[in-house]
C-alpha cells in the first residue's frame, strides 16, 4: 500500500475532558495501522497523556 506522508496535526486523548473520547495508546495504534509516520498529541491544559503516548509510539515505531 503506498501512502502518503502524513501526520495528523490536531489530535486530543481522553485527557482533554469532554472533548477528547480515545486513549493516547489507541490513537498511537490507529494511527500506525493508518501508516502515518508521526502524530501530534495536542490535548489542551494538561500534558498527562504524552507519556502514554509516547510508550505506545515507541512501540509502534511511530513519531510523537
């Protein structure tokens, strides 16, 4: 499958309260199994999910 470069630039977790519905891990997941390359995680007042995040991307050798 050839897909382009992409990398989704506006991205929030569970951790934006009432806006955000996803865990960090899912989203890192669901964006390898897309074949993105990296993922921006910009969930708002809080940087609590980003080392969930990044265990996952690390996992999926994904960019966080």
């Amino acid at each position: 499958m050839n897909t382009p470069d992409y990398a989704e630039l506006h991205c929030l977790s569970n951790f934006t309260f009432l806006r955000g519905a996803s865990h960090p891990a899912e989203l890192v997941a669901q964006a390898a199994a897309l074949g993105y390359r990296a993922l921006a995680l910009t969930d708002e007042c809080s940087v609590a999910g980003v080392v969930r995040a990044w265990e996952a991307a690390r996992a999926h050798q994904l960019s966080l």
